[in-house]
C-alpha cells in the first residue's frame, strides 16, 4: 500500500510549511525583542550633569558674584 501524491499537491504543502514557519520565526524574533530591556549604562547621568554644569557656566548663568 503506498500513498500517491501530485506534484502539485506536495507543492502546496511543502510551500505552507514554509510559510509557517517564516511566520513563527518573526513572532519569536518579535517576542524576543520586547523582552530585552534598555541597559543602564554606568557615568550617564553624571557626564550630562557636568556637561550643563560647564555650559552653564561658560555662559555665565554660574559663578557671577553681583
């Protein structure tokens, strides 16, 4: 007993599985996109602190005895 398929019938099927299977592998990448979360990177803060600080100060806004 042996199962006789149509090339054309063994097309379809094989091009479906393709499909699905790009349309897994996207909704995995796009769930693994929105888990990661944005690192805090260390000195940041600080550096954008001193950053206004010094401009500022070069503008005269700090530092003027009136």
């Amino acid at each position: 007993m042996s199962i006789y398929i149509s090339k054309y019938t063994l097309i379809l099927i094989l091009f479906g599985i393709l499909i699905f299977l790009i349309a897994a592998i996207s909704v995995l990448l796009r769930m693994k996109k929105k888990k990661q979360v944005e690192e805090h990177i260390p000195g940041v803060e600080e550096m954008a602190k001193t950053t206004f600080f010094w401009s500022d100060y070069h503008r005269g806004k700090i530092g003027k005895e009136e």
